[in-house]
C-alpha cells in the first residue's frame, strides 16, 4: 500500500479507500457504491486502479442535554 493517501482533484480533498483494484471495472463498481451512499467517488488509475472518495457534512447531531 503505497501512494498517496489523500488527493486534491480540482481543488478538493479526496481519500483512498485503500484498495487496490485490479481492474477498471473494479474500481468503477466500488465508486458506484461510495457514490448510492451519497458520497462523491474519482477512479484514478496509476500502477492499478484506486477510488478515491468524499463527503460534505450536511446536518450535524448532538446528543444529550447543554453542558452547563
């Protein structure tokens, strides 16, 4: 497991799954997977295939009362 662990692709942070996938259509069925769980997915091919994916927060949950 070598390379970069994160990536900037057109200016936005993207991280590796860590799996290296032997074929283009591997790595393009995983990102179609990050991709139905609402996550953004790039398949970067360089000595294998790679995903690399991300995930904006959009609603953060708090549980329990204020601390006080």
């Amino acid at each position: 497991m070598s390379g970069p662990v994160a990536r900037k692709i057109d200016g936005r942070k993207f991280m590796w799954d860590g799996t290296e996938f032997e074929s283009e259509g591997e790595a393009n069925a995983a990102a179609e997977r990050y991709r139905s769980d609402g996550f953004e997915a790039v398949v970067v091919a360089e000595n294998g295939h790679r995903v690399y994916s991300r995930r904006m927060v959009t609603e953060v949950k708090v549980e329990g009362g204020s601390p006080v």
